[in-house]
C-alpha cells in the first residue's frame, strides 16, 4: 500500500519533503513552504532575512561568521499540475507509492532537493558546530514564473549590501539516468526577440497595391536560420537560433495582411555575446530590405564553472555515496544560477532525476532524496571540514 503519511519508518529528509509537497505552491505562491524551512534553519541558529519583493517571498539564511560561503539555493514554488484527474495520485497529496517512487508536483524540481539540503546541513551542524567557513540558504517562490522578483532581486540586494557568496550549489534535478550521475557546471545564455515586419495590407487578386511582409519575411528568416553564429566550444554546443513563433494575418483568405510577427530564441554559448548577437541580426535583417521593429528580451548570460574548489568538493561528496564519477555538462534551459554567477561565485546545479519534472505523475526514487542528502553533506566536509592550508590555498 502507498505510503500517504509520513510515519516512524520514513527518514527526516522524506518527512520534510512531505510536509513541502502537500502545500501547492504554485508561482509565485509560497504557502508557508519557506516559514517551514526557516524555522529549521533558526533551530540551527542560521540568521535569516526575508526578503519579500511584490508577490514573491524569498529569504536569505547565513550560518557562521568568518570565511568562505556555500550558499545552498532553491526555490519552493512548482508550476501548475493541470488536471488532478490526469495524476495517479493527488498532484500535492504526496505518498510514496509500491515501487518506492515519492510522488507529487515539486517531487524532483525542487522539494525534494530542498529537504535534502536541510537535513544535511542540520547533520553537519550537529557534527561540526563550529564548522568553518559560512553556510548560507538562498530560497525563492519565483523560479518557474517571470523570475524578476526572485533571486535575482535577491542577488541585487545582495550585491548592494556587498555579501560575499563563493560557492553556490542549485538544487536543480540535474541528473539523468541515476542520481549523481550529471553536474551541471554552467548554462547557456538565453536571448529572445519579436519581430514586426512591415507590409502594406491588400486583396490577394491586386498584390501590386500590397506589400507581402509573408513573402519579404521569408528569405530573411532563412538566412537566420541557416547562420553559424560560433562553434561552440569545450564546454557548450554552438549557438542556437530557433523560430517558436510566426503570426500573420486577419483570418480572410483574400487578405493579403499588412504584418508578420515572429518570436524568435537564441541558446549561446560563451563564445559570442548578446550585443554581437543583436548585432549580426540587424545586420541580416537590414541586408534583406525589411522595414521592421524589434524588441530584444536578455533572460541571461551564459556562466561556467570551471574546475576548482567547488567542482572538487561536489564531485568527492558524489563519489563517496554512489561511487560513480559524475560528469559535467552545460546542457538544458536556464536556471537561477545566471543570476547568481553574476556575484563572482562558483556555481554548480545538483540534484534529482529530471525525467518526470513539469509532467503528470511527477515522481522521483524516495531513496534518491536520503543519497542526495548524503551527497550534499559530504561536499561540504570536502569543503570545510580539511586542513586550513588548503583553505587558505583557494579563497
């Protein structure tokens, strides 16, 4: 029979995951998610901040007062379930079903990776009280929507206030065919456009009192397509351009319509920058004759992570509960750790299965989330708990 109440049998990490999941903490709707995280954290005697921006609810906890910062983030919103009809189990009812999967929206992005970072810390704690170095929390409910108000407000106010942060693990579900199995050491820039080409609206049987912005759009659209914007390099693919989506007409057929809208993306790499980006596309546009408009959207600039101190430590904590090597990757969308690279830190993504997540019936191995927790605990000893020299040697 599932498991739909956490009982004497379930470890600390899947009752806190328990008590996350069955709040429906849809964007940018926290639902005392956060109250319950943090007053974990005081128990620890972490000193928190709250830091509410609009709608959004967002905090900032820091343990300790000398030394180099880890900063564990997150966010505890999830995005919609859709029908509850369609799930297997209620989307925030959570249970542990036959086969041992947690079940529930926020399973695996990111509630059972907050659980996890939470108990592993209150593990580490109580076995190096007076740790060094400073662990921190960065935790918002506006991850999965507009993503203004969230940490990247946080950052700013962070860099006003000019706190230091080193070391960022994000507790996004990274892995992909067993836990631990993918870090993620960095994330492509994401660049957006709309674009309004111009045209002169006629009937189809008089085309020389119009201007087919359609017919002008095309050749255009496809030397955009068909441009090699870099090669990538060790670490990223090269650059992508993708057209999402094209909008033109009234709904006649004997209309020849006076704009075309085209919404556009680029995923880049290091190796060009969003300026160099614009600029190429005007140059193409312009080449074309097109008389248009176009609104540019930077969601975010590519960061890496080289190898170094926190690469290390992760990888150690890895090896020393799975004993498999991770491997690192730059793949995927985008993630809060943009906006957190932004402070000069070290920033990795580490976390879950990613299979199931903003599907139905998202899910993840219970006995993931205990591994997981493991893996965190054990990157930060491979951090803190060593020989000041080698401290000293990287910060």
């Amino acid at each position: 029979m599932p498991i739909t109440e956490p009982d004497t049998t379930l470890s600390p990490t899947l009752k806190l995951a328990f008590d996350l999941l069955r709040r429906p903490s849809v964007t940018p709707d926290d639902e005392g998610c956060q109250d319950i995280m943090i007053e974990r954290l005081e128990a620890l005697d972490f000193h928190v901040e709250r830091l509410p921006f609009g709608d959004v609810d967002n905090f900032w906890a820091v343990r300790g007062h000398h030394g180099p910062v880890l900063a564990f983030a997150g966010h505890t919103d999830v995005v919609p379930s859709g029908p509850p009809t369609r799930w297997e189990y209620p989307p925030f009812e959570p249970c542990i079903d036959d086969h041992g999967m947690l079940c529930g929206r926020g399973a695996a992005d990111m509630k059972g990776s907050l659980a996890a970072m939470v108990t592993a810390v209150e593990r580490f704690v109580g076995e190096h009280p007076n740790h060094d170095g400073r662990i921190a929390f960065l935790i918002t409910s506006d991850e999965e929507g507009p993503a203004v108000d969230g940490t990247r407000a946080v950052v700013e106010h962070l860099r006003e206030a000019h706190d230091r942060l080193d070391y960022c693990i994000v507790g996004e579900p990274s892995s992909t065919s067993r836990l631990g199995d993918v870090i993620k050491n960095g994330r492509r820039g994401s660049l957006g456009g709309v674009l309004h080409i111009k045209g002169i609206q006629g009937h189809v049987a008089y085309p020389h009192l119009a201007r087919n912005p359609i017919h002008q759009a095309m050749p255009a659209l496809d030397a955009l397509t068909n441009e090699h914007w870099d090669h990538g390099n060790d670490f990223f693919p090269a650059t992508s351009f993708q057209i999402s989506n094209v909008r033109a007409g009234t709904g006649a057929t004997n209309v020849i319509p006076g704009e075309v809208e085209v919404v556009f993306n680029f995923r880049f790499s290091t190796e060009v920058t969003h300026e160099q980006l614009k600029a190429r596309t005007h140059a193409i546009l312009d080449a074309h004759g097109l008389e248009y408009d176009l609104d540019w959207t930077l969601n975010g600039e590519p960061f890496l992570t080289a190898e170094g101190a926190l690469i290390d430590a992760a990888t150690q904590g890895v090896e020393a509960v799975t004993g498999e090597r991770p491997a690192l990757s730059t793949s995927g969308g985008t993630s809060d750790g943009r906006f957190i690279a932004t402070l000069g830190a070290q920033v990795v993504e580490l976390g879950p299965l990613n299979d199931t997540i903003h599907k139905v019936n998202e899910r993840v191995r219970a006995a993931d989330l205990d591994e997981l927790s493991r893996i965190y605990e054990a990157t930060l000893k491979a951090l803190f708990v060593e020989s000041p020299t080698r401290r000293t040697e990287r910060t």
